[in-house]
C-alpha cells in the first residue's frame, strides 16, 4: 500500500527515471557497436563459380564463355539480425549485371534490393537488413549475358545502423510515455480533444500504411534533394546548400533556391540507417502530424472555441488539394508550406482583426513564424501568401493605417526577414546568375497558353476525387487528370455562409468576424476563379515581358487552390460557428451529413490513391538517379545534362596525378605540372565561390568554368604539390545564418513561459 501511494504521488519521477535508463539503453547499446561487430573478406577460393569462368587475381565471365545468369556465389552466411553493407569491386563494360542476396527468410525480413553494377564506377555498396537471424544467406553474382564482367573483391560489414535506429525509436517511446502521462492528467475536454486529433493524424497518414512508397509525380527529385543532404552532413558540411551527389556526383545549387530546413529531419533519419522509403514515410508522418496541430491551434486562436478549432483541423488537413499535394503529386516543399498557412493566417487575423491592442507581441510572433516556415519550404506558396495577405490588406486598408496595427506588421515583416536570412542571402547572392532558369534557352516554364492549364469547374468541387494522372491542357479534357479542387466539404461552407449572409443579415452584421469572413469568402471566390481555364491568365501575360514573367513562374493556376483552401476554411469554421448559435435544431443534421461527405469525398481518395498506383520501393542512394532534375533550372546555363560524366576528369599538362579523393564537393590531390603549365578539370558543377589552395602553404589557384560548365582549376607551370578544392560559403553567407539564429534564440527565449514556471515553483 504505501509502494502503491509512492507511485502515486512521485509518478512525474519515476516516468522521467523511466525515460532517462530508456534514452540510457539505447544510446549504450549504439556506443558498445559502433565498431563493425562482423566482418567478412571472400578469398577467391571461398565462392561457388559457374562453368567456363575464368580464376585468377579475380573472377572474369564474358559472353564467349558463359551466359547470362548466377555466374559467382559466396557459401552459405550465418548472420544475426541487423543491417550489413556488402562492398563490391569489379570491372564491366557494360550495363545489366546485378548483385543480388539470396536468403531463407522472406522479403518482409530480409530487405535487400540488388543493384545494378554502373561500368564507370567499378565499385558499388549494397545495404541488406535483417530482422531475423539467418543460416542461409549467399550473395550472388548476375551476368548480363553481353560483353563481360569481373569481380575483383567482395566483403560484407556490420553497420551500426541498427543501434543508431533504436536510437530514435527510444526518442518516440519516451514522447508517448509523456503523452500518455500528460493524457491521465488532462481534463476529460482536454482528453477528447486529444483522441480526436490523435485520429485525425492516423486518417491522414493512410497511404502510408504499406512497406512501400506509391508513386507520386516529384517523389525522385526530394527524395535526391533528401539524400544529398544526408550526403553533405556525412561529409561535415552544414548548413548544405551546394547539395553533393546530384549530377552524377557533380553537385547542384537546389539548395540554394530552394528552402529545405525541415529537410534535415529526414536526412538525419537517413544518417541514423533508415532506409530512403522510411526515412520519406517519417517526414511524410511529421508534416501530417504538424499540420493536424497547427491547424487546430490556429483556428482555436482566432475563434476561441474547441469545437470549432476541432472542425477547422479536420476540414483542413483532409482538404482534397492538400491530400493531393502529400501523395499524389508528392510536392515536398508545397505540402510543407500548406503547414504553416494557417498559423500565417491566425497571426494576420490576430493583428487586423483580433486581439493586437492586448497581446501585440504574440501576433507578431505568429506571423513571424508562419512566413518563416513558408520562406524556408516553399518560395512558391510564399509569393502566393503575400499575394492574398495583399489582397486582404487591400480590403481593410482604413485598419491598417492605425497605430498599433501598422507597428505589429511592420515587426512581422522585419522579424520574418531577420528569421530568413540565412536563405534570402544566398538566394539573392545566386539569383542573378547565368543558370538555366535565367536562359532564354531553358525549356521550364509551361509550355502553350497559360490558362488552358487552368481547371474546370466539375474538378474544382467534385465530391469522388480521382487521385491518379498528370496534368494537360483544356483541350484534352479531363479523363487522364486527377481532380486539383477544394472538394465537398468547403463547398458546404461557401454555400452555408451564402444562405446565413441573404437569410440571416442582420444577426450575421453584429459579430465581431462577420467582415473577416466576407472578405475571406469574396477571396475564396476570386481564387477559384483564378485556378479556373476561365481566368484572363493569357491577356494579362501579353502586357509585356515581365508580367509574363511573373505569371509563369506560377507553372499552373491551379496553384492558388492552396491558399484558396486557407480562406475557405476559416469561412467553413465560421458558418457552422454561426450556424451552431442560430440553427440550434438543424445544426447536428446538416454537421453530421458534412462530416459524412467529408468522409466520402476523403475515403474515396485514399481508396483510389492506395489501390491503383504502383509499388515504389526504394532502399538505397544507389537506387535513385542523381539525374533526375526534371527541367533542369539550377544548373549553369549551357550545360549539357547527357554529357555529365561519373568521375570524369580531364587533364592537359598535368605530369602526375595521385592520392586523389573526392568528399562531396571536396577533393584533394597531389599532383606535378610540366614547364608550360596546364590545368585539371574535376567532376564538379561549376558555381561561384569554388576555391582551390595548396594544402601546405595556402597559395590559391584561379578556378573557373570548363568544358561543359566543370570546375576548371589553373595551375603554373613546374608546380608540384597537394591542393584542396571546395565550395565555401562566403563571410556574409555566415553572418546572415547567425543573425538569424539570434534572432530565433531570441524569439524562443521571450515567447518561453518562464513566469508559470516560476508560479508553479512557488
């Protein structure tokens, strides 16, 4: 009995001893195997070769002597569970000649895709991941039946892999615990609250109930823009902003242009041995679950009810063009930005229309925040938000130009710049360059008439949404594409704010977000519109260059269904808000019947989406194409993509070339020049800021562009010596990511609820 009431009154203890020998566990278990716990070199006579293969430093095969298939096979391995790297080296002219794993146990407890031996590389790196120990576990070898190939080394390593990933799951083990504790402790309002969006992120996260990804339309290219990450940081570069292993290796300026902070949580996930499909999934989990909460947060803020809050996060987070954007069209950095629009419109609100005059510093904040995490996602859905908050300022122009509300959006403009200029001063330092976005040459922007890649009204509010197709013109109709639209259930609230502003004008004129909303409904409708193959989109482009410029920068129309569903769902929360105080008796038929063609109209979806699109499974780096860059925009203009070779370096009076090695974007190498000098062109990308030095006494050589926009680095004639070339971000580069880091610590260290800290101590 007293143990029993030691629990009870010392449980915030014993949880937090808890977590503490839980964290303790996993990080020991990771520390005592961080060294290879197996390891295994095959001697030439250990494998079990084929007839007609040839044995000697290595084991050749070739089309005269044998045809396609297992043409090597190492003996029977005894393996624990864990993840194992198997290295290979060998020697091939041509392509189609695969390293495969065969094992006893199935596919869902031995995950090892093979791979396909590159002829220019002539070594490759295969993750296997076991989850059950195996007595039967070979690695074959596969021969194309075309040219030849020879294996010249094979090994297999233990990774940590395995402890690192206990790592984490130690992490969510202890926020559940807190969870649940903070859950026991909750009020039974709180508690419902909680259940309810703890379902509501488990809805959204659907899809991802497979060990597969399904294909979406820019999966490939953030799935590179992952990796590359991961790749900067295991070479000891941060923040990455010339993202390696693009290109062949070659590097690509994708960081620079484009936002991927939320980006390091994934590519940390890959650093910790998660494989590239997981580590996706997780991030996916986490955008999904940020929304859910933000939302529900945002909404809560600006209509102070739980109720309505609950609505606006479920009409939100299930609203069909966000669906669309996570897993049809799989567009990372839009379905990121869609996160923080609603806190983006819950600090406007709170300063136009809210509680600025009590709390002025908070909305600040608020705003500040929610353009952050825009800028830092999406430059896109940015613009988009400036363009609305115009819009929006434009109808309450007289409110502005009061005191306090001009100084609350003056400090959320420089506050949002403070937070961002660790990347608006590179991508204004870059912006200018001759890359292919800057070409007149570059092929990009859409193609034909701008407003035929608008939509029809029939996709915009259907209620069955088809998931699956790409996007065409107007003239192509509408079967091959999937329906981009705002969906049933914010049409609801359009139509039910409609019938409350003609039937009940003069209860609705009284309340205090009555003009929010009609302004945000007139919005709405003017944004619909202009995703619409109706809207003037090819008269506005012909008044010259640069609004043409400007327009089709946008790529679609259909875009602006992303900030259109924002200001349609603060529409909806507020005409059932309304319709709950003045249609007491008709409001629980018509929430019920909404919420099941909400459930329809999302259902039908997931269903589609789950059940038609085909298996994506992808493990691996060495599984993606580094080339996949779509239409090319950030690479210098007047590269040719098809001539970028893997490791290709080209020299032209250089004597000696040794101890070369490439780290990301680094490489170092020794090397003689003869009298007349000459020159090294390195597999490298060419964009500002490269410097090459010597090693020993620092004197730096000249590097520019060579043949097919490389790295070209001249040196003097008779030099001799050890140099290092890489990209270093200049001083101001440095200086803007500090400003910003103070500026966040600052922000964090004023908004911290240090005073209930210090009551709940007292």
């Amino acid at each position: 009995m007293n143990f029993m009431r030691f629990c009870k009154l010392h449980t915030k203890y014993i949880i937090v001893g808890v977590q503490i020998i839980i964290l303790f566990f996993a990080l020991s278990s990771w520390i005592l195997h961080r060294g290879n716990a197996y390891g295994k070199v095959f001697a030439l006579d250990e494998y079990i070769l084929r007839d007609n293969v040839v044995v000697g430093e290595d084991v050749t095969t070739d089309e005269i002597m044998g045809e396609s298939g297992v043409f090597l096979s190492t003996p029977a391995l005894h393996l624990e569970k864990g993840i194992y790297q198997i290295h290979v080296n060998y020697n091939a002219d041509r392509v189609g000649n695969i390293i495969n794993v065969s094992c006893d146990l199935g596919t869902m407890e031995c995950f090892a895709p093979p791979i396909e031996l590159d002829p220019s590389v002539h070594s490759s790196i295969m993750t296997a991941e076991i989850t059950r120990s195996t007595d039967d576990l070979r690695i074959e070898a596969f021969f194309s039946g075309s040219g030849y190939i020879s294996i010249t080394n094979m090994e297999i390593y233990e990774t940590s892999g395995r402890y690192k990933k206990n790592i984490f799951y130690a992490v969510l083990l202890c926020c559940l615990i807190s969870m649940a504790y903070c859950f026991k402790r909750s009020a039974p309002s709180a508690r419902r609250v909680f259940l309810a969006l703890s379902g509501l992120f488990l809805v959204t996260c659907y899809p991802l109930y497979t060990d597969f990804l399904s294909v979406g339309h820019d999966i490939p290219f953030h799935l590179l823009r992952i990796e590359a990450i991961k790749e900067g940081l295991s070479c000891g570069t941060f923040p990455v902003k010339l993202h390696p292993f693009w290109a062949k290796g070659h590097g690509y300026a994708v960081g620079i242009y484009y936002g991927d902070a939320l980006l390091y949580f994934p590519a940390f996930l890959r650093l910790l041995g998660f494989s590239v499909q997981s580590a996706y999934k997780y991030f996916v989990a986490l955008i999904n679950l940020g929304t859910v909460c933000i939302s529900y947060y945002s909404f809560g803020k600006i209509f102070t009810d739980k109720k309505t809050a609950l609505l606006g996060s479920i009409a939100y987070s299930l609203s069909p063009y966000r669906l669309m954007d996570v897993y049809t069209r799989a567009s990372v950095g839009e379905y990121t930005a869609m996160m923080f629009l609603p806190l983006v419109l819950c600090g406007f609100y709170l300063i136009m229309y809210g509680a600025s005059e009590n709390k002025p510093w908070k909305s600040v904040v608020i705003t500040a925040l929610g353009f952050t995490g825009l800028v830092q996602s999406h430059i896109l859905s940015s613009l988009m938000a400036v363009f609305t908050v115009f819009l929006v300022c434009l109808c309450g122009i007289r409110r502005i130009f009061q005191k306090q509300i001009l100084i609350s959006l003056i400090s959320a403009a420089a506050f949002t710049l403070l937070l961002n200029l660790n990347f608006i001063v590179p991508f204004l330092d870059f912006y200018g360059e001759d890359i292919q976005m800057n070409s007149p040459d570059w092929s990009g922007r859409p193609m034909g008439s701008f407003q035929s890649n608008g939509l029809f009204p029939i996709q915009i509010f259907t209620l069955f949404q088809k998931s699956n197709g790409g996007v065409g013109q107007a003239i192509g109709g509408i079967h091959n594409e999937p329906s981009l639209g705002i969906g049933i259930f914010l049409t609801i609230g359009m139509i039910l704010f409609l019938y409350l502003l003609f039937i009940h004008y003069q209860e609705l004129k009284n309340d205090k977000n009555y003009f929010s909303a009609l302004v945000c409904t007139g919005l709405g409708a003017l944004l619909l519109y202009m995703c619409s193959c109706y809207f003037p989109w090819d008269a506005l482009a012909s008044m010259g260059a640069g609004v043409k410029n400007a327009i089709y920068n946008l790529q679609f129309p259909w875009r602006l269904l992303a900030p259109a569903t924002m200001v349609l769902t603060f529409v909806l929360c507020y005409s059932f808000d309304f319709a709950a105080k003045l249609l007491p008796r008709q409001f629980p038929s018509l929430l019920t019947g909404s919420i099941l063609l909400l459930m329809i109209n999302c259902g039908w979806y997931f269903y589609d989406f789950s059940f038609t699109q085909e298996p994506y499974r992808i493990y691996n780096s060495s599984e993606l194409n580094t080339m996949t860059m779509y239409s090319y925009e950030y690479l210098p203009a007047g590269t040719n993509p098809e001539e970028i070779s893997e490791n290709s370096i080209v020299k032209e009076g250089i004597l000696s070339l040794d101890s070369y090695q490439k780290l990301g974007t680094d490489i170092t190498c020794s090397f003689s020049v003869g009298e007349e000098g000459g020159y090294i062109e390195f597999p490298l990308l060419y964009y500002k800021y490269y410097r090459c030095i010597d090693i020993d006494n620092a004197q730096s050589f000249p590097v520019h562009a060579g043949t097919n926009n490389v790295v070209r680095v001249e040196f003097p004639g008779s030099y001799s010596g050890r140099i290092q070339l890489g990209f270093r971000e200049p001083w101001f580069w440095r200086l803007a990511e500090c400003v910003s880091c103070l500026t966040f610590l600052m922000i964090f260290l004023s908004i911290f609820p240090w005073k209930r800290i210090r009551e709940k101590k007292k």
